[in-house]
C-alpha cells in the first residue's frame, strides 16, 4: 500500500468544517475498506490561515483514494503521494512546503489530529482488558523462533521489549543471558515475574514503555520484540528506541503479524466494525520488511527478514471467534463498543476468517498464522 496526501480547501479558522471533513474521510474509507477496498485516512492537518485541510491516506492507488474523497462528499485540490515517513512527519512537510510557495501566510496555525500520548493510553487500556495470558501460549514458537535465529550467547545482555507474559525474555535466560524484559501492562509483568521465578531465572522486568525505554544508549547486545513493538502508537519514537539501547555490532529482531496473514485479516475484521482511533498506524506495517527498515534507518545495516507461521488449532472456528473476543486485547475492546447487532456481526467475521484459513485437516480446525522477523545490526 502506498500513502497519499489530499490537499482540501477549508475556509480560514473553520476547523469545525476541517474536523467534519477529517471524520466523513475516515468513514467513507471504512465503508470502501468494508466493501473489499481497502483505503484507510490515517490523519488529518488542518492549516487555517492557509485555508488547507491535508488528509494522509494510506491505499493501493490514487483512484482508490479519489472514490473514498467522492464518497465523502469532498472537493479537493490535489492528490499526491506521500513518500517520506513517519506519517504525520509527511503530512507535516507537505503543510510546510505549501506555506513556503506562500511566504506572506507566515504564522500559520496548525490543528494535528494525532495526540500519541492519548493513543498510547488508549492502547495500554486495551491491553490490560481481556486476559492476555489465557491465550498467550500462541506465541511461544513465534518468540523460540525469534530468540534462536539470533544465537543468544551465554553472558549476552538482552532486553525484551514488550515482553507480555515473558516469552521471549524466559527463551533468553535459559540460554545463558543476562535478561532484562518490559512491558506497560503491569499484570502481565507480574506473571512473567512468576514464570521466571519458577524456573529461578534472574530476569528484570520494568513497567515502562516501549516508546521511551529506561535504559542507557548500547545497552545490549540483542534487542528483540516479538509481536509487541508493532502494536506501539509512534512506530517511529519506538523503532528508533530499539536502535538507541542496542550497542554497535548488536542486533535487533522483531517478530510481527504480517498484514495478509491470519492476524493482519482478525485486525482488519476489527477495523471494519469499530474506526481505528485517529492517528493509529497499522500494526501490521511492522510485517514488512521494507517498512521496518525505514523506521529504523541509518543507524543499522544487514537488514533482512524470514517469514514463517505458527500453527493455530481450535475445535471450531465459533470457539476461536468466542476465545478472542473474551481475552485478546483488540477483539475483546472492539466487542465492547459494540451494540449487540454489531457484536455478532464482527463474531461472524472471525468465524469467516477462520474458516477461510482452515487448512481441512480432520477434526476442528487447524490455521497457520504468518508472521515475518525482520533483523538489523546496529551500525
Ligand atoms: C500480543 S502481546 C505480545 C506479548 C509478548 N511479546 C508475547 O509474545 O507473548 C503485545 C504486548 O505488547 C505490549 N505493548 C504494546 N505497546 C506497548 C508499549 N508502547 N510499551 C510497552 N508495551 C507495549 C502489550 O502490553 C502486550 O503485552
């Protein structure tokens, strides 16, 4: 998917006209989204005294966006692709651009729609909802996967960035490392703690978050993530963490669904029935390795990746649908803003997925679940 700047008139300081077409934009791009054309606005800036509203699009063609425009009942000036990154960064230098071809409209006022610190709260919430740790046994070949690929040596200094229950962080120690493992959701800290006990291995783990680690520059020599740091709300600050605490010659890997896997198809079920919040970024950018590159940028080299999946059986496609949308995070917080109408709607279409995903295997049912590790040596 490419990303794409609109460029609206909005008459001078009529942000609520500026919010109004921020909002029709966001739901005709779920309604086509709905519809089986995926076109998503990500964020909105609005340049008063320029009289310009700029709406980043995130779709696999400028038609694609041009329909979602029409759709909402929008004119626009132009359409252009937006290259750079991070997002709001993109959106940014375009606002800035069109106010140096004016230099006389200096003193711009400028509304920005994405407030990370309120995403970031609103996403802590959605991971303390639910019971992650019912269900975070899907991950554990996913974070083996991850820790052997990277031959953690006995004596290494490893951190675990959004650790969970601990997976990644437990695979580490018992090869010898010396562990440290954070996350923001203090329950789930509490029960890797008590893994780690129970197998009396020293790990440290910290609430923190992942977008502001507590720890020295060059830390470690192995920073790892498995399926955490893509679901952060500033993809950039967080990548560029990860880049800050590993030490030159170290190596960073990250696991994460890929968006045309099983889970980038459980996300997008979610984001058809409830709006993602402003500003959020899909988590599953983070399965691309040409996107992970970027946001980790000239401060790593040997970029490369591996895709792979874990096998996922359930005795029916109803008892996955029923066990995520009563203890994983996302689907569990989606269903509660939901009417009841609503509720079984987005539980028929996870009940879809996994039957579309179903590998026909004999009882119950059995998917695969693609993920890819991208990893980077920090220059
Ligand atoms: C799908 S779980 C994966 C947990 C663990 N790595 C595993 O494989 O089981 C995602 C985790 O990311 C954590 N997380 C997401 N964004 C975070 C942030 N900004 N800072 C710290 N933790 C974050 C959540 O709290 C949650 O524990």
């Amino acid at each position: 998917m490419a990303e794409y700047l609109v460029e609206l008139y909005v008459a001078q300081g009529d942000h609520l006209a500026a919010q109004q077409h921020a909002e029709s934009a966001e739901r005709a791009g779920v309604e086509l989204t709905r519809e089986g054309r995926p076109v998503r606005c990500l964020s909105s800036i609005y340049v008063s005294e320029d009289e310009t509203c700029f709406l980043l699009y995130e779709a696999d063609s400028a038609d694609l966006v041009e329909e979602a425009i029409q759709r909402a009942g929008l004119r626009h000036d132009h359409i252009s692709e937006a290259t750079s990154s991070p997002l709001l960064v993109a959106a940014a230098s375009a606002a800035a651009h069109h106010l140096m071809k004016h230099p006389s409209k200096r003193g711009t006022t400028m509304t920005v729609t994405t407030d990370y610190s309120e995403l970031r709260d609103k996403q802590q919430k959605v991971w303390s909802s639910g019971d992650y740790n019912r269900i975070a046994h899907i991950t554990v070949p996913v974070s083996e996967h991850l820790v052997d690929q990277a031959g953690v040596m006995p004596g290494n200094y490893v951190l675990d960035v959004a650790t969970g229950t601990g997976h990644v962080a437990l695979a580490a120690a018992r090869r010898g490392a010396v562990v440290h493992g954070m996350d923001y959701v203090p329950e789930l800290l509490d029960i890797a703690t008590r893994r780690a006990a129970a197998e009396d291995l020293d790990i440290e783990f910290v609430e923190a978050d992942a977008e502001s680690l507590p720890y020295g520059d060059g830390s470690f020599d192995h920073v790892f993530s498995a399926i955490g740091v893509m679901f952060a709300a500033d993809h950039a600050k967080a990548a560029s963490e990860l880049v800050r605490v590993t030490r030159q010659g170290g190596k960073i890997s990250i696991a994460s669904w890929t968006p045309e896997g099983f889970v980038g198809g459980m996300l997008a079920a979610v984001g058809r029935h409830v709006s993602p919040p402003p500003g959020a970024q899909p988590a599953t950018r983070w399965g691309s390795e040409a996107v992970v590159a970027e946001l980790l940028g000239e401060g790593v080299e040997d970029v490369s990746s591996v895709t792979a999946s874990v096998r996922q059986n359930f005795r029916s496609p109803e008892e996955f649908a029923d066990l995520f949308l009563t203890y994983y995070g996302p689907t569990y917080s989606a269903a509660n803003r939901l009417d009841e109408e609503g509720r079984a709607a987005l539980r028929a279409d996870l009940v879809a997925l996994a039957k579309a995903f179903d590998q026909n295997t004999g009882e119950g049912i059995e998917c695969n679940w693609e993920y890819r590790i991208v990893t980077a040596t920090k220059r």
